[in-house]
C-alpha cells in the first residue's frame, strides 16, 4: 500500500457509511487524521496476534476477515466493505489482530493510526456510538456464519456469501478466486465444485476465470439460507444501511 503525502477534510464521494453517520464536524475531523491508502486484490492486512497499529474505512472493496485453525481448513467468518470499519476492537481496549485478514476486492479505503482513532473517540460521541454499534453488527455476523456453517448445506452457504460479496463490490461483477471460494465455504474442493455447478445450472450465476457474475439476485436470495437476510435486517436496524 502506497498511502498519499496529503491529506484533506474533504469528505469522499464514495464515502465510508459509518463516517458518514457521524457529526458534521466530527467527519471533518476524522478525515483529516487519516490518509488515502489503495488496496490490491489478495493484499494481506494484518495477521492473528500482530498488534493493532491502524484502522481502516474502507471506500471501496471489502476485506475478508479469516479464522485460521491450528488443524483443519481456514474460514472466513466476516466481511468489511464501506458500511463499516476494520480495527473498530480497538474501542474495547483490544490492541492486537483476532483475525487473518486480507483484500477479497481491490479498492481504497482511509487509513488513521490506532492512537489517532483513540484520540477522536475521545472528542466524538457520534464516532464512539458508531463504533459500538457495529462492533455489536459485527458480534452478531461471527455468531451468524458459525451456526449457519453448522446448520445450512454448501449451496445455501455460498449463495448468501455470494450475496454479501457483490452488497459489498457494490457491482453484479467482481473477483471471486478459488482461495475465497475455499475460505468462505470451509469445504473440500468437491463440495465447492458441487455448490457452484448448481448456482450456475440454476442460471443464479456465472463464473470465468476469477470473476463471478450475479445474473438472478432474486433468485440467488431464495437460494441462500436465512442467515443472509436475518443478517441484512441487523445491519439497517443497527446501522440504518
């Protein structure tokens, strides 16, 4: 990451949802103690257990928050786009990295040192509201994708995270490699093959290559389990996205 010299007060035109739920003058503030950073496909932010030196508001892209098992496949357990912030655990206290996390799709985002996040929540009861609020959304999606992993077959499991890759892209194309497919499933090659063969027969998606395409959202919403949608109406009560 490569992140710019200056930095500006101006609010971005894709901007972060969750500053923007701030106070005018708390918005302000926050932008200008953070720098612009880019994000490339695959990029890896932060491991389990290294300290906590940043945060980030994502612009554009998501990040895959990832659970590696010391036996056993890895899975992803959460997502990140522009609704929402990577390092909001240092509102609790927490200094260091639970997850493995890494660029499932390339973007921008603002970046602003730990010290600096801690100064502003200081100043701004808005940023500490907002903070706390999707630290509690994002409690309930680890507690979401650990029982849908136990309750839902691999079809359902990956409609939903399908679903929840392009909210995020913000597009009906977007990267969708065989690593992520494997993280976000927790399953073996077959499973996955066997998952994606029947979305794409069902005409819900397309995949070439790397890129994956949702041509039916209706229909890919009834393929996917509950969990999508009881996860959706988490996110606008608690957040109002």
């Amino acid at each position: 990451m490569s992140p710019r010299s200056h930095r500006s007060t101006t609010i971005p035109a894709n901007a972060n949802l969750l500053i923007r739920r701030l106070a005018a003058e708390d918005q302000g503030r926050l932008v200008a103690a953070c720098e612009p950073v880019a994000w490339r496909l695959a990029e890896v932010l932060c491991e389990p257990g290294a300290p906590l030196r940043h945060a980030y508001f994502p612009l554009s892209g998501f990040l895959s928050l990832v659970t590696q098992a010391a036996s056993g496949p890895s899975l992803e357990v959460g997502m990140v786009g522009r609704e929402g912030v990577l390092g909001a655990e240092l509102a609790l206290g927490v200094q260091h990295a639970p997850f493995h996390v890494l660029v499932q799709g390339a973007g921008s985002a603002l970046r602003i040192a730990s010290d600096a996040l801690l100064a502003e929540m200081a100043r701004s009861a808005s940023l500490r509201e907002a903070l706390k609020r999707y630290t509690g959304v994002t409690l309930s999606q680890l507690a979401t994708s650990a029982a849908c992993l136990r309750q839902h077959p691999a079809r359902a499991r990956l409609a939903r995270w399908v679903l929840m890759s392009q909210d995020r892209a913000q597009a009906d194309q977007f990267a969708m490699t065989s690593v992520f497919l494997a993280y976000m499933l927790g399953e073996p090659r077959p499973a996955i093959a066997s998952a994606l063969a029947e979305l794409q027969q069902r005409h819900l998606i397309t995949r070439e290559g790397d890129t994956m395409a949702v041509t039916d959202r209706a229909g890919l919403e009834s393929a996917a389990c509950s969990c999508y949608q009881a996860e959706r109406s988490h996110y606008q009560h608690h957040l109002g996205l």
